[in-house]
C-alpha cells in the first residue's frame, strides 16, 4: 500500500497542523498538506497525508474515511500518482497550404 493519502471533504478551514493532528492518531505523519487556490489562497476543501508506512496509512483510511470533521464527511483513500499536464502549446499550427 503507498504510505501517500488522498484526503477529500476538508472543512475550508482546516489548517494542515490540524490535518496532521487527526492523522496522528492513527500512526507517525510525515507529512500533511491542505491544497489552497494559488490566487485567493483559501483551502480547496482536500489535501494529501503521508504516513510512515503502509500499515499506517491503511489504519487511517479504515478509521477516517466516512467519519466526520467540522460537520464534513471526509474522504480518505490511497492517493493516485499525478497525471502529467500538457504544456501550453496548443496544437500545430493550422492547415492552409505552404506557398512557396
């Protein structure tokens, strides 16, 4: 099991030590991270946990996941790598034939 934790209906509130307070429960945190809107900075309402290890993390998953934090139920699950983004770009350059 990966040790890095998708964490899903996060009051807007929640600060990433209290993210990490809840996870302590259940095992060592190495990491807590609240996702905020990079141009008003307010909280995205998910963030990532990682645990020491993968026993841990399950033990989060199987006591956090449905429960509720400030009225919200939250979501917990194995995070899933990141897709890769295309760049800017935009495709090739448009059709018309070359008139030289």
């Amino acid at each position: 099991m990966n040790e890095k934790l998708y964490v899903g209906g996060l009051p807007y509130s929640t600060t990433e030590d209290q993210l990490q307070e809840v996870f302590a429960a259940h095992g060592t945190v190495v990491s807590a991270r609240v996702i905020t809107d990079k141009f008003t900075g307010r909280s995205r309402g998910f963030g990532f946990v990682e645990m020491a290890s993968g026993d841990e993390a399950q033990a989060a998953i199987d006591a956090l996941h449905d429960s509720e934090l400030g009225g919200r139920k939250l979501t917990v699950s194995e995070a899933r790598p990141q897709e890769r983004r295309g760049g800017f770009g935009g495709g090739g350059g448009g059709g018309g034939r070359n008139r030289w």
